[in-house]
C-alpha cells in the first residue's frame, strides 16, 4: 500500500564525515528511499532536535572555530579541522559518510502490506532510529511512536530521548536505593522535564545550574532546591541543598573540571554529620555521580575528600533500557505520551532547515551547547520535493 | 583462669591525637589492660606491620615535615603542624587521643572462663581489633585467629588487611563478571600476595610498577605481565597487556594522578578493536577501577577518552567482607592461614619497638609508603614490663 507510486522517492539527508587527513565535511547528500518491505514505513520527517548528543557524532573531533563554508547556498559544505591530537579517537568513523540525528517524528506517508505498517498511514509518529537529519526515513513500524491525535511532529519530535533519561534518572535512583538525587545542567530541557517529573511524583531533587537567571528559571517552574555553581556560597548551598533533600545520588551533564567531586564531597560533609564513630575512611553510605554527558569535555578532577564509599560512571540511555527490560521500558514511553504537552513539553529556540544547520552563525548557535540555544530541524522546510 | 594475678596489668599504647589547634601530637600512654570477661582474651602483642592503613590514622592530615621530637628517648613525644586547610578533614578526631595499629599478633597470657577463651591460652592469635600497637590488648576470644603451630607472632602479624585484600580483588573480580585484573603499586607486600594468588588460580594479572628494581622483583616472582609506569613506553606496554589477559577491572592503591584514567583508556583501546560498528559512546563492555588506596592524595585526573561504559570508585575490604557475608569470609580466612608461610608470606625491612615508631629518622623511612620500606612494630621489644 503506497502513498505514491513511480520513481524512486529521494531525500536530503545532513552528512558528516570525517577525514583521515584531519578534515570534517558537513553536506547534504541526496540519498534513494527505499520502498518498505511488509513491516516498515516511510516518515516524512517534519522535526528533529539537535541534542547534545548528536553533536558528538555532527562534529566529530573537530574544532569548529576553524569553520568554513563552501557550496550553493541551497547545498553548502562546511569543512573544519580536527587537531591531530584528537584524530585518533576518530579511528573508528574515518571516511565513513554518516547520517546524524537520533530522534525525531513526522507523518508517515507510505507503509509496508504488514497490518502494522498499514495501521501507521496518516498517523504522525516519532522515532529514534539515526539518520532524522533526512526528508524521509524507511524504518521498521515496531519502532515508531503513534502520537496521540492533536500532537505535531514538533511537539513529539523529542520523545525519547530527553523524556526517558529524565524517567532513567528517577529510576535508577530508585532501583540503586537511593531517594533523592542531584542533577546538573538543571535548566536544560531534559532538566526541565527532570523538575516536573520529580515534583509530580514528590521526589527530592537539588538542582544545579550555571548562572542567576538559570536559577530564577528553575525556581519560576517550581523547583524548591536551585544551587548556582557561579555564587561565592556555592559549596554551603549545595551541602544544605543535599542535607534538606538526603540526596546521595547525582546526574552530571558537564563531565569535566571539579563539579563531580564537589557533589560527592558535600554529600559526604552531610553524611558525616550523622557519624558516631570516626573512620578515616569516611562514611558507609555510598555516594553515587552518573556522568551521562560531556559539556565538558575535559578532564574530571575528583579531590578525593569523600572517604571510600563512592563512584562515578558513565551514564547512557541505552544500557539502562537494556538493563530495566523491554516491558520496564513499555510503561516509560507510554508515562511520555500520556504526557507529552504538560511533563515532557520541549522549549526551542528556533526551526532551521537542513541548510540552515549548514550555516556558520548558526552552528555558532546550537554549536555552543548551551541552555537557552536549543534548535529543531524541519528536514523538510524550504525544500522543493 | 589468669595466668598471673595481682595487681591490675598495665601497657604502653601509642597514641595519636589531632588538637584543634592544627597539632599532631603522637606519644607512648600507659593503660590499663583490663581483666577478661569470660569471653575474652589478653593478648601479649609481638608484632603488628605498619600498614599504609595505619599511616592515615597515625599521622593525620599532619605535614610531617614540620615534624619534632620531644621527651625522653623512652618516651618519646612527635608534634607536627597540621595545615589549615586540611584541618576540616580531621573534625571527626579532633582532641580524641587514639590508639593505632590495625592488625597484630602475639601470645594470649591470660583468658576469661570460657571454653573458648581458655583454649586459646598460651597460643599465637592473630587478629584485627585496632590499638594494636600495644603491649597487651584484651579482645574477644571469637575475634581471635588462633594461628598453626610453628608459626611466629611476625609470620602471622598481616594475616587479615593485605591476604584478604589480595583475596578480595580477586573474588569482587568474578562477582562482577571479569575474568582478569590490572593491579597498581604492584610490587608491595599485598601486590606480590596477588601474584601468587593469581598464578595460583590462574587468573591473568596486569602488575603495573613505578621503577625498572620492581619490575624485576615481579618478573623474578613469576609475573607475566609487569608494566613499569614510568618508562616511555608504559602506555603501549599497558595496553598490550590488557589485550593478552582480557582485563576490565583494576584494583589502584595510588588514588590520585592519572594513572586510574589511563588505565580505563588503555581498556576502551582493547575493547574497541573488536567493535564492528562506530558508536560515539565507545564500547559496551563495563570498565571498572576500584580505588583501594591514597599512596596520591592529589586529586584524580580522569581524562575521559573511554567511552560511557566506566566506573570508578572505593573498595574497601570492610564492605567487601559485610557483602559477601561471614560464612564466605571465613572460606578465605581458612586460606589464609592455610597459605600463610607461602602465597601470603609478608616481608619486612625491619622490627623496631614503640618507642622507635616516634623517632624522626625511622618516621622518615616508614612514613614514605614506599614499597621496600616496610616495618613490623613489636610493642614488647625494649620494654622492662
């Protein structure tokens, strides 16, 4: 069953592509859409976010002040150079031409004989399968997201992968016996969601952000505990933050420079209020960070004033969901939909098309990672199909 | 049923004491040893080692440079200035004066009116009861180990900390699903027991040392893979290594510097070799360092080249043993002593009394943490009781 028949459907799909010589090239291919097989659907993709983490795979190791433009203005290239030092971790994506987006959703305009591909036509749907920089995308049905009837493809455009790390959080607090727990970067959107979530269900969260007017954000959207890591007091608000709450459990976003440590330190200065006994080796109770981004990407410094009942690791989505099992997983996605426009609402700053993505100022923009600059991608605005 | 009666015992004790005038304050006390309750022993105590365990609660956040010698020779008094800064650490201990010395052994002389305190009199014990580093000590009969006949007082000093350590790494190794371990410091007393614990079980051990000497004194003990951290090709060495043995977890008695870092990038290197599909977030395989010891104070560096799937964190031999529970901890306990002589012989460069522990030039060579310079304190050594 197909929407249109004929020539083979085309699409614009954003590339990224790393050199051996040391250069990345960003450019818009133009790629053959498969027809579906029984049990996949073609989306007409209209939203997709840039989030930090399709960042790491858009610019590689590059560093992007060395940024220049080439090509059309409807098909520019952007090449940047990539310092030798950092070649090396690129090892594993040299001279491969990569689609880049992780999420996004639009109208599905062509489905496979399955009943279940069928089912979709006509239906806005949201996926996470790679590649949304892309007018159009071939997936499997199982994996696309219905969306509710009323719901844009921009308002489901982010339904996974902000929504379930946010949910991931509270989970794995939960799941590692913890009750409470500290977030950084806590004015994302992803921290946003985080906020409400935790209000909703009553759980204690101190939230930690860069600047004053973060802070006044947090605190307009109801947040009780907001910790400025720019304020003189930072250290004292953080420790009374973490007594108030009982927080032994932190989410960090920034990955280097000394926040991590900091976290683990107050916590520690709390629990060791509570001890009878001097150890040396520092309170029993263990203090948790889960580091599941890298705002930062330099080194994580850990001034070991914590005793010995700590750790930090590495965070991601998609081991915690293999972790919790497909039907743990089933009950998050559908707390997602159910809230979609309330709990899981996403804020951007602006729409761009794909070659928009490609421009300079604008990469200056969403480039930067920060708070506030947030972008969604309409693979299909401004093109002629 | 005491051995001789009298007059209540007494005993020389060294203290610690932290004054909240940032002074440390070390010296020999007289105590009284109590009389046994029916369920207790005294203990004549003949050796107890000076663990880098006992150095943190001997010495405090002291700067031991700053440290004098007052007194008489045999009473010695040490005071050294504690900084500032590292004066917060220490609330827990301030003005407390506390015995010190973590693990011992030596004679019961006198036992309580129990069947199993009074079969314990008139044999070496072992045991791990703190204040150690004292002429006599009254502990309960159950917490004693009574050691085999033949063996000495300093062949059975370091049966708890370093044999169960070295036993605990490599139980938390399986429990935790690895196959094979990377050790740091590798060349100390506890590091040899692990070699010959892992040739032993043939388990694949990566030692990493800090000088070409040990080096040689590991591959002379039998070590297959002996990576020297300060030769220019420690990284290349460290990573060949991990690939013949298949190590993904690390036991780092150092804490501070890079070292923990390197170890986890020389892993992820190993790891991603066998990944057939680029994924920004590196391997899938979990990536663990245990952070065992301070011998750095300085903060730890991570400069996180190795993917997601990392953790770092404390192990400490008191949690390891509460969770593995007691009837496991006393299976590696019977080892131990079954092995005593062999894989859990410890080496001393020297035996001093208490009043040697106080002076300035063997403080200097003790106090350094350095592997070789370890020293067995026998309390009873000197002494006119």
């Amino acid at each position: 069953m197909q929407v249109d028949t004929g020539k083979a459907r085309t699409a614009l799909q954003l590339r990224s592509l790393v050199k051996s010589s040391g250069e990345l090239e960003l450019s818009l291919a133009r790629v053959t859409v498969p027809s579906p097989a029984p049990d996949e659907v073609v989306i007409r993709v209209d939203a997709s976010p840039i989030n930090p983490s399709d960042l790491g795979l858009l610019f590689g190791a590059a560093d992007m002040s060395t940024a220049t433009q080439s090509g059309t203005l409807a098909n520019p290239v952007v090449t940047a150079s990539i310092p030798e030092r950092r070649l090396a971790s690129m090892a594993g994506r040299l001279d491969q031409s990569m689609p880049v987006g992780n999420e996004g959703a639009g109208l599905v305009v062509e489905a496979g004989a399955s009943d279940a591909a069928r089912a979709l036509l006509g239906r806005t749907v949201a996926v996470s399968g790679g590649a949304m920089y892309s007018q159009y995308r071939c997936v499997k049905a199982e994996h696309c997201l219905a969306l509710p009837e009323g719901t844009t493809a921009a308002e489901g455009a982010s339904c996974f992968i902000n929504p379930l790390t946010a949910l991931g959080m509270v989970e794995t607090m939960r799941l590692e016996g913890h009750t409470a727990l500290v977030h950084t970067a806590a004015a994302s959107n992803l921290g946003r969601m985080l906020n409400r979530i935790c209000i909703a269900d009553g759980v204690g969260l101190v939230n930690i952000v860069r600047s004053a007017p973060q802070e006044d954000l947090l605190r307009a959207l109801g947040a009780r505990h907001v910790c400025n890591s720019s304020a003189p007091s930072f250290i004292d608000d953080l420790t009374a933050a973490i007594a108030a709450t009982g927080a032994t459990i932190a989410f960090d976003a920034i990955g280097g420079g000394k926040l991590a440590g900091q976290i683990l330190t107050c916590m520690e200065t709390v629990l060791s209020r509570s001890v009878t006994a001097y150890s040396r080796y520092g309170s029993t109770t263990r203090k948790q960070v889960y580091v599941y981004g890298a705002l930062d990407v330099g080194p994580t410094v850990l001034d070991r004033r914590f005793g010995f009942a700590w750790s930090i690791g590495g965070w991601l989505l998609t081991a915690f969901l293999q972790k919790i099992g497909p039907a743990a997983a089933q009950k998050l996605r559908a707390r997602v939909i159910a809230e979609l426009k309330t709990t899981f609402a996403s804020h951007y700053s602006k729409v761009i098309s794909l070659a928009d993505a490609l421009r300079l100022d604008e990469i200056a923009v969403y480039g930067t990672r920060a708070t506030g600059g947030k972008y969604l991608i309409n693979p299909n605005q401004g093109v002629a199909d």
